[in-house]
C-alpha cells in the first residue's frame, strides 16, 4: 500500500546511510520530462549515488529510458495525479523515501511551482528540514543556495544522519542529453490506497503560447515601464522576439501596468530565468529583476539613462531611445 500515516511518520528520526540511492522526482509537461527536471536530473547525478527516478506518469517511460545514468524507474498511474496535487503525491513520496528497499539517502525535485508545493509537506511528513532552491551541490551534504534575492549565496550543511531533501534551481543546471535507448528496470507501485482527502480539483487556467517557455528559453526580450503602454509592448516586443526566435519576458513595473500577462514576470516574484541572450529594453535593473535574470550568458541592456544599473551587468549596453532603436534592430535581424 501507498497509503501513509503522518503521524506514525511524524517525530520519527531517521538514521540513514549518507549514500544510498537518490530518489528524483520527475515532473511532467504534456507528456514529456519538463525541461527543468532534466536540469535536476544533471545536479542529482552530481550526488554520486544510484538514481532512482520517480514518474507519476507512465507515459514518461519511454522517454526515460533515454535519460543516461539511471539506475532505476518507478511508475505511479493514478488518475488523481494527474493535476500533480501536493496533498496526494507527498505522503507516497515520503513512503518511498522510508522504504527500506529503496535505501534513499537524498531525494531531490525541481524548484518549480510542483516541486515549491510538495517539497515542503514532505520534509514536514518525515520531520525533515528540507533545502530548497540548490544552485550548487558540494558534496552530498553541502549546498549552496542564494538568500535575500541572490544578493547573498548561502552555504547549508545536513546532519550526518538525516536524509537529504532538496529541491533543485533549474536555471542553475544544464539539462541532461537524452541519448539512445537504454533499457532500465521499471517497476509499476500500486496506487489504489490514497488516502481520502478533503480537497478537490475545480479548473485551472493555462495561458498558451506557441513561443518557446521562459524558463527554458535560450533568448528572451524583455521590456520595462518604460515601454508606456500594451500597445507598444506588443508593437515594439513582440517583432523583435519572433526575429531571435525569443521568449518574451517583462519586469514587474510592465505586468503591473497591464501591457502583458503576469506569467511574462521575470524576479524575485516572477520566473527565474538564465538563457544564453537576455535583451533588457527599457529596464532599469533593479535587485528584484536582476534576482531573476543575472545568470544569463550574455545580456544585452538598451536604455537611455547612461546611469541605469542595469548597465552594471550588461555584457554589452546601447545608450539611446529604444523606440528609435527597437524597430531598426528588428528590421536589420528580419533581413
Ligand atoms: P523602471 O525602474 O521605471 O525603469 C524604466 C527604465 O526605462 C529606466 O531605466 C529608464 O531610463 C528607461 N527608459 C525610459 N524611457 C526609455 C526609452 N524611451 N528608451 C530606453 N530606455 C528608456 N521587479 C521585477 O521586475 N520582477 C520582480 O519579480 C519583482 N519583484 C519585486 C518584489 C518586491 C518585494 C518588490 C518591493 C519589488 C519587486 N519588483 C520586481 C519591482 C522592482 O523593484 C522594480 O520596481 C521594477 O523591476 C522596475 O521595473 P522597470 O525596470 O520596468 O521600471
């Protein structure tokens, strides 16, 4: 049985081998690995133990099979999982993570909204302290993670003889290459036991965007407040992100002001992003924009105000008005 009682877990102390098997929770996206759980994937492989992964979606097996250095698949087939619901899928992920069978030392998920939503209920499930948003793994206890918007990296060390529950900042990972098949064992769990739970789901609403997704983007354009209305964000953004083949992002002073949707919002409180171009137009640079978007490779910052901070980490800057800019730019890019 799946089903779990959290207060048998609660309280218990959990001696482990520090180098057992690492359990990889693997999010979806229509059907297909999310691109940030292959980034987890390259960071869990830096652990050096055996990774067993964990899908609540059965279709991902095929494609699984290409993900190199896996030792192990678990497939979960539930409807109810559908939705990827924290209150379902946390108290079969912390049975897992005690299943002597398994022998997790560390169990490790994206820093996604899923993974923001289980990791927690998990490291309350097994009384666990978990580490969250991991940008750099230092040895199977050690971790970096960035603090205070990333103005400060933070250096975290588990207890010798706790698990490890992480979650993971994709942006700071490559994604792992799938390569040719490679067949691994792949055990189907029995679901039928979820417990009983007073939630249900009512809807959701997706915004569809046939451009590529911010957070695995390999160029974005940006625009500020200072591109005044929807109108011209549309009219000055948009041309200029079909010619690079850009996602489209925004600071928040842009969202707030209504010229685009609130899934474009790049920070502290939007998406965290690091593609290899990052074009800033009409933004100002402050910590908060910045928080989510200086891993990027190369960033380029058009701006009138020669002072603007955004300057200070523009790997290559243009002073001028984007509006005269802007459009000659996109028309030299079309050519
Ligand atoms: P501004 O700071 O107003 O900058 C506009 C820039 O456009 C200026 O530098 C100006 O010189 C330039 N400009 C004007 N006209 C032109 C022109 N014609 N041509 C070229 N350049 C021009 N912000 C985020 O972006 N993301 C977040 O996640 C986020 N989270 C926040 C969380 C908290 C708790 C708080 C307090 C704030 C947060 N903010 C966030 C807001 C952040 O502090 C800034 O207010 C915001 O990023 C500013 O956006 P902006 O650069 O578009 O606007």
């Amino acid at each position: 049985s799946l089903g779990v009682k959290p207060s048998l877990l609660k309280n218990q102390r959990l001696a482990s081998a520090r180098f057992g098997s690492t359990l990889a929770f693997i999010e979806s996206s229509n059907d297909k690995i999310s691109s940030s759980t292959l980034s987890t994937l390259n960071a869990a492989k830096e652990l050096g133990n055996p990774i067993v992964a964990v899908s609540f979606n059965s279709k991902l097996q095929s494609e699984l099979n290409k993900v190199p250095g896996l030792s192990k698949i678990l497939l979960l087939e539930n409807e109810k999982f559908s939705k990827n619901s924290p209150e379902i899928l946390s108290p079969i992920l912390a049975k897992l993570i005690q299943d002597q069978n398994l022998d997790v030392s560390h169990f490790v998920i994206p820093s996604t909204a899923v993974g923001k939503n289980i990791l927690p209920r998990v490291g309350a499930l097994l009384d666990i302290q978990p580490i969250s948003d991991v940008i750099k793994i230092e040895s199977a206890s050690v971790f970096q993670k960035p603090i205070y918007a990333g103005n400060i990296i933070q250096t975290v060390e588990s207890p010798a003889d706790s698990k490890v529950l992480l979650s993971v900042r994709p942006s700071a990972y490559e994604a792992v290459e799938l390569t040719s098949d490679s067949t691994y064992e792949s055990q189907k769990l029995e679901s039928d036991e979820i417990n009983e739970l007073n939630i249900k789901w009512v809807s959701e609403n997706l915004t569809v965007s046939e451009r590529p997704e911010l957070t695995s983007a390999k160029k974005i354009v940006s625009g500020g407040r200072a591109l005044k209305n929807k109108e011209t964000f549309d009219k000055l953004i948009y041309p200029l992100a079909d010619a690079l083949n850009a996602g489209v992002g925004a600071t928040r002073a842009a969202v707030d002001a209504g010229f685009c949707d609130n899934s474009l919002q790049i920070g502290q409180t939007g998406k965290i992003v690091s593609p290899d171009l990052y074009i800033a137009l009409g933004i100002s640079g402050a910590i908060q924009h910045l928080a989510g978007m200086k891993d990027s490779k190369v960033i380029v910052a058009i701006n009138k105000d020669e002072d603007s901070p955004i300057f200070n980490i523009a790997d290559v800057g243009l002073i001028g008005d984007l509006y005269e800019i802007v459009p000659e730019l996109t028309e030299k890019l079309k050519n």
